[in-house]
C-alpha cells in the first residue's frame, strides 16, 4: 500500500505556528518520512511535551499525547515497553529536552529503547516569549538575560554521543528532503534516534534565522565523514558555533531495551492476556 502525507494529517485542524517558522518544516518531514516507510498511522504513537512543536500530535491521524514539560521521552519510552509493535516517535524543544527534560534525555540515551527522538532546537523557549534556553550561547540576549546569559550552552550532538547514544544526527530545517531522509533512517536504525534540529524561531530570535544558518551548516554526508568513527563524530559537533555540520554524526549497533526484557518473550505487555490475574491481594496486602 501507498501512503501520502495525507493519511497522517489531522481531519481536526491544522497547525497555529507563526508564518515561517522551522516547525512546519519538521512536521512535513515527520509525515513524509512515515509515508515513505508506508507506516500505518494505527500503528504509530506520536508523544509530545511542552513547546510550539511539541503541540504537533495534535495535528496528526497517528495515536498522540501531549505529557508533563520534559516527559516525552519516558512517555515514549512507556508506550514502547507496553507495545513495542508500535513505531514510536517523541518530539520536544530544546527546552523541554535540555532543561526540564534533561534527567530523562541522558538516561534514555544509554537505555536505547527504539524511539526516535525529534528535538526542535531553536535557542530560545518560543512558547514563552523568547527566554534563553539551555541552548543560547553564553552572552544571548533574551528577556530573561537582559545582560547576556552567563552560562555556557549545552551542546546536545556531544552529549548525546558522549552518553552512549546508538544514533546522533543533526538536521535543518531550512533543508526538507535532507531531514526527510535522516528521519527515515533514525526510524530504521534499532534503539534510540536523536534528531536535534535546527529550527529557526522567526519571531523572537531576529539573529538566528535561516539566513545565519544557511552559510553554517554543511552536509556530513558530502564531506567525507565516518558515522562509524565515534573521535571523528565528536570532533564535527564540537565545531559549532562556527559550522553546524548536518547528517548523521554517529551511529553503533547495541542491544535494544525492549530486546532484553524476559516479560517480552510472549509478545507485547499490551496483548498480554490478564483475565486470569488476580491483583487483588496485592491491594489486600498494601491497604490492609
Ligand atoms: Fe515557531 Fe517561534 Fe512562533 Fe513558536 S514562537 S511558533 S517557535 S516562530
Ligand atoms: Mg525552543
């Protein structure tokens, strides 16, 4: 069967995001890329926090929930390990993976559950009215650091990589069949995908817009680099500011977490049946 963006869409309405901002552009590569790999929208979970593009599952025909700021990723993680027959797919900002989330995005990191982890990465909390995030340079003037923010930025491609991640990429999106394509890989590739993607915020960043960007990022794919070499990955992402190399920065093999629980042998928890499970003395047992 042919799948078109079409059957991805919501029949309940279409995104609220300002004119030209990078969101569009992620949700037109989410669903293109789920179209491409024929994915059926009944058997896709689409899990977003708190943020302008974090909002997008409600624009979508696939199973979605919007969870607690930073949550997400432990959302996802949840609805893979009860049915992990589901393509699953979380999407945040960079406040909501960096800041609020960052706990989660680590752990999740080396825990390698198979999700794709889309992070729209534009600097500011746009949501909010343009706050610095963990993401702004040290310096960064917003309303919430009228003098410069004082601390220096995350910088999610190193971390994610130096945490252990199976697959760390960068996309634009200023670039859509390019991120169209690493989203089909990151859906292909076994265990956690991190997409970080730079997403302007037309509205309340008026520096970094896709013009700042366009002479700064170059494509991985093009230059030669081994997604093999983890010095190599390591070298590229730390050469933002100045460039914003994009693709995909590293990618291993590794046992999958779903893959190594016992409970999983019969098939997914959700189709588990529990018609013969008694719970209640184990309500006896802890409201005696
Ligand atoms: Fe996009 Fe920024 Fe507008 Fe939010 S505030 S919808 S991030 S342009
Ligand atoms: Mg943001």
């Amino acid at each position: 069967m042919t799948r078109s963006i079409n059957d991805y869409q919501s029949k309940l309405g279409k995104p609220n995001w300002c004119a030209g901002c990078g969101d569009f552009a992620i949700d037109m590569a989410i669903k293109q890329a789920l179209a491409q790999l024929d994915y059926n929208p009944d058997e896709t979970a689409w899990i977003g926090g708190i943020g302008c593009g974090a909002s997008a599952p409600y624009w979508t025909s696939c199973y979605g929930v919007l969870t607690l700021h930073g949550r997400p990723v432990p959302f996802a993680t949840g609805v893979k390990l009860a049915n992990h027959k589901l393509n699953v797919l979380a999407w945040s900002g960079d406040g909501d993976a960096y800041g609020i989330g960052m706990g989660h995005f680590i752990h999740a990191v080396r825990r390698n559950a198979n999700i794709v982890y889309i992070v729209g990465n534009n600097t500011v909390y746009g949501l909010t009215k343009g706050q610095a995030s963990p993401t702004s340079q040290k310096g960064c003037i917003s309303p919430s650091t009228p003098f410069g923010a004082p601390d220096p930025d995350v910088n999610p491609i190193a971390l994610a990589i130096s945490a252990g991640g199976s697959f760390v990429a960068r996309g634009y999106a200023g670039n859509l069949p390019h991120l169209t394509n690493l989203i089909k890989q990151a859906f292909e590739h076994k265990g956690f995908a991190l997409i970080d993607i730079i997403q302007p915020c037309v509205t309340w960043d008026k520096i970094k817009g896709y013009a700042y960007y366009q002479d700064k990022t170059y494509v991985l794919e093009e230059s030669g680099h081994d997604p093999s070499d983890k010095d190599a990955a390591l070298k590229r992402a730390y050469e933002q500011p100045e460039k914003f190399p994009i693709g995909l920065f590293y990618q291993e093999e590794r046992d999958v977490y779903e893959d190594t629980q016992p409970q999983f042998e019969n098939g997914p928890l959700a189709k588990h049946d529990i018609s013969n499970i008694d719970i209640n003395p184990l309500f006896e047992a802890y409201t005696a």
